[in-house]
C-alpha cells in the first residue's frame, strides 16, 4: 500500500517512514535507513524519522549516530515517549546506567502508563543496586499491565537482593500464572523451595533447568538416541551415561551418586569435564570416564548429574554423606608435602574468586586485599587459585606469606593433592569449596547473602559435606561480618 503511495506521491513523508518502520519489524534495518533519510530530507522537522532512523542505527550496532538521531528527534518533540524509551535502552547497552535512568524517567513523565519503561527502570534500578526502588518500578508495571517477566524481575529482587523468599515465591507464582512456559521462574521457585530443605517439591520443579537455552544436558540427550533415566526404570545389565551440567563444582557433588547408580546393577560410564577427568577415572562406581566431547559408546540410558538427587528421591535426611568419596593420588600428595614448605604454622588455602563468567560472581568473589586484609599472620596461607585476576596478581607480589603455585596446578589431581597438604581451606563458594569437600577436608566456606540452594538457609554446616562450615553475609554485598568472623574462629580455632 506505501509502496502504491509513493508511485502516486514520491515525497510523501508518512509513507517512506511507515515503509522504514515495516523495514525494522521484518529486521531489515539497512533498508529502512534510507527511507528515514529521504523522509528527514523532505521535512527536517519530522521527529518520526528521526526516531526511526536512531532505531536503524541503533540496530546496526551505529550507537553514536542513533543517540544523536534520538536527540534530533527530542529536540524536535520533547515529550516523544518512545524516543526517550529507546534512548534509555541505547544506554544501556552503553552501561551509561544513570543516563538510561533518566531517560526511562522522562519516558514516563511523558506518558505515564507506559508500563515498558516502569520496567525497564526496574531493571536499570537493579543495575544500580537500587533494589527497593527497583521493587517500586515493577510494581508500577504489573499495575499497568501484568506481564510475566516483570513478576519474574520482581521475584529476583525480592529473593536475591532483599531476602524475602515468601514474597519472591508468589511472584515466581504470578508469573507463571500468567505464562505457564516461563523457565526462569520455574527454575527460581525450585531454587527457593530447595533452598528451604523442600526436595520433595523443589527438585522436580528444578527439571525444568533442562529447557534453558544452551544446556549441555539437553545437548547430550539430542545427540544421543538413548532415553533419558530419572529413576524410572530397572538398571540391571543396562550400561547408562551419567554426565556433567553445569559447572566444575557441580560436578563434584553430584558425582557422589555414582556408586548408587552402580549399585543398581547399571555399567556406569561417566562424561565429565576435562580438568576433572584425572580425579573422577577411579571413582567407585564409574567403569568408564570421558571428557566432554569425547565419542560416547552405545548406552541404554542417559542422565544429567544434577537429575540424580531427583532419580533417588533425595530428602534432606537422606542425603548420601559419605565424610570423603574422592581422594588424591598418593603420589602427589606426597610430591606437595615435599613441595611446600616447612613450617609450623598450620596451613590454609584460600580460594576468594570463581569465574568472572559466572551469572553472579560479582556477588561471590572478593579481592584478595579484602581476604588477607585481617587475617592473622601466624598461619602458612597458599593459594588455591589457578585463575588469578590483575589486581589479585599485584597482591600476591606484595605478599610473599601467600604460597602461590598456579602454573604447576594442571589439574585437579595436582590441586586435591595440594588439599590434601593444608590443615583447613577456606573459599567462596566455588568449585575449590566442593572439591575440598568431597576429599574430607575441613572447610570453611564464605556465602553471599543470597547464595545457591545447596546451601540451604540460616545454617552454619552442609548436610552434604560433614567437614564443612559456612558463613553467611547479613546483608546483600557485605563481607565485614563474615571477615571479622572467619577471623575470630581462625584465632580461636587454630
């Protein structure tokens, strides 16, 4: 129809812009640039296609000319809502957090109801670390108009942030009352529930983890032919495939369950990741172990790791507790004695950082400067980092008490051996917490204020390591009480 319109009339305005707004809703940013520019070029004053054409650059990855397009388009018209809208997501991708605040805010003073920008402020107010506010903004959103995602922001705040599960558990509920697909607030209610000690309803619902984008999980089941095993059916003379989900750590609590799955009657043949493949090839119940990426022999079944508490009907009281179910080599255990010096002074590793990949690492991690800061100088401290960020190197160098061997850890038979050497670890919760946990070790184990659901809620020991003890944040980002506990009990302890 523009296109009949534009025979008819070649300069006629509203039709090119339309026709570049069409461009941008099929993706077809570079072919509505040019519609928006012959549209300006006829009437400079036309704010649409300024806001269009900052729409098509912004889409074109163009961000310095689609923010000065959104302010021509301002300049223009001063209360365009969708420009101040759009502009505030430009800022966003340009972490310019404040500055989308603001635009998001004039969005609204333009037209009030505009439910979109309540939520996106939400978001930018997360960003901010602003929770309550941002509590406040989705709240206004889901008043407009009820929209899944902002009760599913809404619950992440409530949970993570302000520490209100109860709260954070209806609104996960509102959710999926209003989209009963959502995935992510499925898997929230089940972290909630299973923080709670509820496995009965929690892991069931933890399932639906599988329908995430980009699972290894749901990788290896499409590659293979082989059902997937839950539990349902008898293993006996079956060969099944018991493989790694997430992370290193989860993997080293979940591969306790091996040995039931063996029990069942099943070869066990376990696929896990690289730098774990030297530790796990003797554990008991394992026939065969692989790397991830490794040709997999015909099985009869397939399971996630992480589905094994599910497959056993685990409850908190039947949590398999073994004190230690891995263990190092005797070899070079004996090679890091040698290795480290000798001393008097008990022995702690520290582990204070994970994977800056990690989704909430800036949650977890500290600096090494925050960790060695007040702790006592008595002791023997050696590293257990094999990943050590800029700042943290820069402290290692200005600390010569902390033993540091990063580049002769290969892997995980060198680092449990080098536990196996200490006389406590203490780490955030990474994948240096489990492994150490899995060998008996004592640890100690730092915890934000909203940590995984593994570590359950308000206790200070792990039902699923016997040797381990956890310190909690009070509040959201704090570690000082932890620190100045953690301290106390070393003195007191040691």
């Amino acid at each position: 129809m523009y296109e009949d319109i534009l025979r008819i009339q070649p300069t006629n305005c509203d039709a090119l812009s339309m026709l570049g707004f069409i461009g941008l809703q099929t993706n077809d940013p570079s072919g509505a640039l040019p519609l928006f520019d012959r549209a300006i070029a006829i009437i400079a004053t036309n704010a649409a296609a300024f806001y269009g054409r900052g729409l098509a650059l912004q889409r074109s990855k163009q961000l310095d000319a689609a923010l000065a397009s959104f302010n021509q388009a301002l300049a223009i018209r001063p209360d365009y809502a969708p420009a101040h809208f759009s502009r505030g997501h430009l800022f966003i991708e340009l972490n310019r957090l404040d500055e989308a605040l603001g635009a998001f805010d004039q969005a609204i003073a333009a037209k009030p109801d505009l439910a979109l920008a309540h939520y996106n402020r939400g978001v930018v107010l997360e960003g901010l670390n602003r929770w309550d506010e941002a509590l406040s903004s989705y709240d206004r959103a889901i008043e407009i108009a009820p929209d899944a995602d902002a009760c599913f922001n809404r619950g992440n705040v409530l949970r993570r942030d302000l520490g209100q599960c109860a709260a954070a558990l209806a609104s996960y509920d509102q959710a999926i009352a209003l989209n009963p697909e959502h995935v992510g607030a499925h898997v929230n209610k089940a972290h909630i529930l299973l923080q709670s000690g509820d496995f009965e309803r929690g892991l069931p619902i933890y399932e639906w983890r599988l329908k995430l984008p980009d699972r290894i999980a749901d990788a290896v089941a499409r590659r293979l032919s082989a059902p997937r095993w839950c539990g349902q059916d008898a293993l006996t003379d079956k060969t099944i495939l018991l493989h790694s989900e997430l992370g290193l750590g989860d993997t080293l609590q979940f591969c306790r369950y091996v040995e039931m799955v063996a029990r069942l009657g099943a070869r066990v043949i376990l696929q896990v990741q690289q730098p774990l493949v030297g530790l796990l090839k003797n554990l008991a119940g394992a026939s065969q172990v692989l790397a991830q990426g490794e040709a997999v022999p015909a099985v009869d079944y397939q399971c996630s790791l992480i589905s094994l508490p599910l497959a056993f009907h685990t409850r908190l009281d039947s949590i398999p507790r073994t004190r230690r179910y891995l263990r190092s080599s005797a070899a070079k255990e004996a090679y890091w004695h040698t290795r480290l010096a000798t001393t008097a002074s008990p022995r702690i590793g520290l582990a204070w950082s994970g994977s800056l990949l990690h989704k909430v690492d800036q949650d977890r991690s500290l600096s090494l400067a925050q960790l060695i800061e007040n702790l006592p100088a008595q002791f023997q401290y050696v590293s257990l980092q094999y990943e050590v960020r800029q700042a943290d190197l820069q402290t290692l160098h200005a600390r010569h008490e902390i033993l540091h061997f990063a580049d002769e850890l290969r892997d995980f038979t060198d680092m449990a051996a080098l536990c196996e050497n200490l006389d406590l670890v203490v780490s955030i919760d990474t994948n240096i917490a489990h492994l150490s946990g899995a060998l008996g070790q004592r640890t100690w184990v730092l915890l934000p204020f909203q940590p995984d659901w593994r570590w359950l809620m308000e206790r200070a020991d792990s039902p699923w390591y016997p040797t381990m003890k956890l310190y909690r944040q009070g509040a959201a980002g704090d570690w000082s009480g932890v620190l100045l506990r953690l301290v106390e009990d070393l003195k007191r302890e040691f």
